[in-house]
C-alpha cells in the first residue's frame, strides 16, 4: 500500500537572533529544550512538525498555531512554512515540500473546515439526524 498520510507543516526560523520569549513559546509548544532549539535553527532544520489536518488540528491545533505565527509575523520574526507529505510508518518526505505563506495556511484551514463541516453534516443526514 503506497497511500500518503496526512500532509505534515514544518515550521523553520529563518532568524539566527530569535528572540528569547518566541524559543520560550517553542519550548511550550513543541517539548524541545532551548539547545534543540537553537541547534535546529543553526542547521535550517524545523522547529515544528506539525500533522495537519487531524483531530487535534481541528479542535484546537490549528487555531493554536496560527495564534503563534501571526504574533511571530506581527513581531517581524523571520519564518518559513513548508508543506509536507510522508509515506505511513517511515517518516521520509514523498516528494518535494511546498513552501506556503500564512495567508495560504490560513486558507487550507478555513477550507478545510468548511469541508469538514459538510462532511459532519451528510453523515448526520445519512443517520437519519436533523440539523
């Protein structure tokens, strides 16, 4: 079975002089030390991975994260975000990752969630439920 998973967002800092208080909000949100932290920026490598597209981003994740990077973008911290696919199990990138922009995330969410809202809607149809 060759099936995709769910597409992945990393998140990298593009900034080798990030502020303290946007490692401390790293830390808090992705369990990582000060010194993973700023070993990762040194190498380019992400800060965060996030699944996209779950449960958790629906029920909060998502908000979550796009309360973190608008303050980044309003602080002016430099940032990249690269949309990701992996192969089930083995963790390696299937293909090239798309960079996207906040504007284009925020969309890929609002869709998403429109889409996710009819599908909840169908499935309360086909049960024979009201809405």
């Amino acid at each position: 079975m060759n099936k995709l998973s769910s597409p992945r967002l990393h998140v990298l800092i593009d900034d080798a002089t990030v502020p303290a208080r946007v490692l401390a909000e790293l830390e808090s949100a992705s369990a990582l030390a000060f010194s993973e932290l700023r070993e990762r920026i040194a190498s380019g490598a992400p800060v965060l991975d996030v699944e996209m597209f779950t449960n958790d981003w629906y029920d909060s994740g998502a908000a979550r994260l796009l309360d973190l990077l608008s303050g980044w973008e309003a602080d002016d911290v430099a940032y990249i975000l690269r949309e990701t696919f992996t192969e089930p199990g083995d963790g390696e990138v299937a293909g090239e990752a798309s960079q996207i922009t906040l504007d284009e995330l925020r969309n890929m969410i609002r869709s998403s969630e429109e889409e996710r809202a009819r599908t909840e809607e169908l499935d309360g149809l086909r049960d024979g439920g009201c809405s």
